[in-house]
C-alpha cells in the first residue's frame, strides 16, 4: 500500500513539475524603451509572458541571447549590461560597465559577453554566467585619443570584430584565452566607419564609411590579406539629400548570392552580388530605408525607413527585385524582426 502511494505521489508531482516547464523556442523579447523594461513574449499564442522593469536607459538598446535561448543580455545606452531570465520573467544580475555604450554580441561558445562602448571608447568583455569582466580593450588608436566603437559582432573561433568609428579601423579579437586577448588592428580601412554587419556564414565583415561613398570589407578566412574598398562611388551620380537618421548595416538582407543595402541618404535600396561584391541593381523605394530585413526564406526583403516617412513599410520580391506592397502599419516603425519561419513580422 504504501508502495502504491508513493508511486501515485510521484506521479502527481512529475506531472506538477510537466505542467510549469515550457521551451523557449517559440519566446522573443520586446525592448519597451521609455519604460526602460523588457516585455516577454511568445509567438504561438501571441501572448505577453512577463514585463521586466528596471533596465535603465533602453534608448538605443540592443539585445543578444544565450546558446540555449533561456536568458537575454540586454544593452542599454547608459552603460547598463542586464542579464535576464527570460523563462522566469527577472533581472539575474545587472552591472554598469561604461558611462555610453552602443549594442554587444556574444560569442560562438556562449561563455563571452562584448560591450561596444562610445565613453571610453572600446570594448570591454564578460563572463555570460557571472558577468565577471574578463578583458577591458580600450581603442587607443593614437597616443591618449580612444575612439567610439560601432558594428561589434562575433565571428567563429571566439572571436569579435568591431570597427573604431573616429580611429578609421577594424580590429579582429581572438578571445580563446579570455585573459589575454589578441588583437589585431587594420588601419585606414576607410573614414568614419559608423556601423558593421558580418555575412550569415560568417566570412565578410563590412562596415559602412559615413566619410565617403564606399565600404570596407574585410575577408575572416583570410585577415592576411587586409581591407578592402568595395561600391566605391556609389552614390556619386546622385544628389545628396539631409541623412535623417543613419541606417543600420546589421538590417542588411542577405538572399541567395544577393545582398540588400540601404543607400545612405537616398530612396533606394541597392543590390549587391556577394561573389563579386559588385552593384547589380538599384529599387526605388519609399524614402531613405533604415532596415532593409529578408524574410528567412530569403523570397522577400521589407524595408523601413527613417522620418517622415517612418509610418511605412514595403515589401520587395527578391526575385523581380520590384515592390510588391506598401504597408503603414502605425505612426511610427522603429525596427522589425521575424519569427523563426518567417509567418510573422
């Protein structure tokens, strides 16, 4: 008898434990910036999960996530680094780690955490469990001058690349022995990189040049072979309109051998062929495009864009290269982001 209720008791309570256990495959995050929290949300049942309050300045935050998607690290601008458990809806630890800091990535093996920080300038890395930093790397790219630090994104091997917007540089950082980091520095890359983005298989780092009408790109399979200029020129034939707000190049759309590029300062998104880095073809497009997002079976890219027109967004076939549909879904569109399968934006 005895017997008997134990195993019925074990029973109750495996099926106990059953019923609050849930994956996080289906959970994404809202950054609410004026409330400085994070909303948890789920997309199967489109439903809002927990509001974590307390984040500090979200004004330009940006948000990367564990290997096993349970917690978000989230970047705010006043140099807050926030790790939240996304399952139990609550801060774990929170750490102030610069006075103006601009986005993160985390690295391949999920036990390193970077911090692209404008004051100071550079980078600064952590452990993802404790968020013990690990390494501070300043961007000293002359005698006592530390540049701002834009376009921070990881890349295979452990390692980071970020590029020094008032030092015109890209470094690569090798962090297989946290402690000791190994930089290398890639000078005169190009004037005032403002941000970067690496390709999906991870080979092209390219960072936009706010100084002139070209970007640099730089080979990770092959660093030894240095930066190179690639669109130079490209908007040479154009007239120069005000830039209302700069796009960001982590909003690329890469699709097949295509990639999709907001055109600073202009209504068009370009097309570029990844094999020859090389313009192909331009869309004319709404207004000047802030993110240019593919859809991840690659057939359509959207676009949004920076004020006035920032009520709107198009859709674009990536096979005709044509606009397929204009949407105004609110007042104002900040960013967008699909789920898994692409069904929703």
């Amino acid at each position: 008898m005895r017997r008997l209720l134990a195993i019925v008791l074990s029973l109750a309570f495996a099926s106990c434990v059953a019923a609050g256990l849930r994956g996080s495959g289906d959970l994404g995050v809202v950054v609410e910036r004026a409330n400085g929290s994070l909303l948890v949300v789920e997309h199967s049942g489109n439903s809002r999960l927990a509001e974590v309050k307390g984040l500090g300045d979200l004004s330009h935050a940006s948000v990367v996530f564990s290997r096993d998607e349970r917690y978000a690290y989230v970047f705010g601008r006043d140099g807050g680094l926030t790790k939240v458990d996304i399952l139990e809806g609550r801060i774990v630890k929170r750490v102030m780690q610069s006075g103006n800091s601009i986005g993160g990535a985390i690295s391949q093996d999920g036990r390193l955490v970077a911090v692209s920080n404008y004051e100071p300038g550079g980078v600064r890395v952590f452990d993802a469990d404790t968020l013990e930093m690990v390494a501070d790397i300043p961007a000293e790219y002359a005698p006592g001058k530390f540049s701002k630090t834009v376009g921070l994104v990881d890349a295979p091997g452990n390692r980071f690349v970020f590029s020094l917007y008032d030092g015109d540089q890209i470094w690569l950082v090798d962090m297989n022995d946290p402690r000791k980091p190994r930089v290398t520095r890639f000078r005169d890359i190009g004037r005032a990189p403002y941000d970067a983005l690496i390709t999906p298989d991870g080979r092209y780092y390219i960072a936009g040049l706010f100084g002139e009408d070209s970007m640099a790109l730089l080979d990770l399979w092959h660093p030894e072979k240095g930066v190179r200029k690639i669109l130079g020129g490209y908007l040479a034939h154009d007239d120069k309109l005000p830039v209302y707000k700069m796009p960001h190049l982590e909003g690329w759309a890469v699709a097949g051998d295509r990639a999709f590029v907001p055109a600073v300062g202009q209504h068009k998104v370009l097309v570029i062929n990844t094999d020859s880095w090389q313009q192909e073809a331009e869309i004319k497009v709404h207004g000047q495009p802030v993110f240019v997002m593919a859809r991840p079976d690659s057939r359509q890219v959207w676009v949004n864009f920076a004020h006035p027109d920032n009520d709107t967004v198009q859709v674009i076939d990536a096979e005709s290269l044509r606009v397929i549909k204009t949407l105004v879904p609110g007042r104002a569109v900040l960013h967008m982001e699909f789920t898994p399968r692409g069904e929703r934006l």
